[in-house]
C-alpha cells in the first residue's frame, strides 16, 4: 500500500497555536544569530571577521553591535513596523470591492484609473494587483473583442454555418 497512514499524527495543540509558536521560534533564531555575533566580539574577533564567520554582512554586524551598545538584550530584538499604512481606508477598500462586483471582468488599468478617479488615490499597477489579489479577483486573458462584429453575430454564424 503506497502513500497511506501508518500512525496518526496527534493534535495537542490547535493549528493557530502550532503556527505561533513557529512564529516565537523563528524570532528566537534571529535572537540566537545576533547573540553569536555578540559573543565572537566579545571573545576578541573584529566586526567583519565575526560577519564572516556568521554569513551576514558587515553592514549588519555594525548595526547589532550599535544596537547592544545602546539597549543591551533588548536591541537584539527583532522590532517590525508594520509596513506602510494603506492609502485607502478600510471603507473605502470595502466600496472598492463592491464596485468591483459590480461587472463580470476588469483589467487592472481599469480599476487603477477607477482607484485614481473614485478615491482620489494613485497606485502603481504592481499595487493595484495586489489590491485585486487580496480581493481574491482571478487574472486571466480575456478574449480580444472586435469592435466590427456586429452585435447578432451568433446567429448570423448559426444561420451560416447551416448552409
């Protein structure tokens, strides 16, 4: 039997748990990394000797050192902004998505010229894609319309294709 359970696996904790205690472990080995740096300065090695042997740049060592100068322990700690605040608010991001549902297909042009005209917000379009994929919008290649077909077009092949 191939590609079959031996032994269950056992759930001790939830998934969202699971998930954050891999978050904490992950900011605990950034911790680590820098520690090690900390620890070759102390035992006498220069700062790019130390980058070296640790594989981060010397740029890099220089700010964790300038950090432990200043906070001990504590300037170690990775410290994460946040990003950039959108643009758009949260209700103008949920008028966004209503707009939107409003039609079956939208090329991304269309909806940053729409963000620029309703909103009064310029997005670039690499921007604008991400707008449309936290949407969960699909991307895909529409067919080209020809502006001189003319609108009983199905029928006049119907009644063509007869013949």
């Amino acid at each position: 039997m191939v590609n079959v359970e031996q032994i269950d696996i056992k759930k001790h904790i939830s998934a969202q748990d699971l998930k954050e205690k891999i978050k904490d472990y992950s900011i605990q080995a950034k911790i680590l990394k820098r520690l090690l740096f900390i620890n070759l300065r102390y035992s006498g090695q220069l700062v790019p000797e130390a980058c070296k042997n640790l594989g981060i740049s010397i740029g890099t060592g220089y700010s964790w050192q300038e950090r432990w100068n200043l906070e001990g322990y504590a300037g170690l700690i990775p410290k994460y902004g946040g990003g950039k605040p959108s643009k758009l608010t949260d209700q103008e991001k949920k008028n966004l998505w209503e707009i939107l549902h409003t039609r079956d297909y939208w090329t991304t042009n269309e909806v940053k010229q729409l963000i620029q005209l309703k909103f009064d917000v310029t997005y670039s379009m690499d921007q604008t894609r991400r707008i449309l994929k936290k949407f969960s919008m699909q991307f895909g290649k529409l067919y080209p319309q020809d502006y001189r077909r003319p609108p009983n077009a199905d029928e006049i092949f119907k009644k063509n294709s007869q013949k």
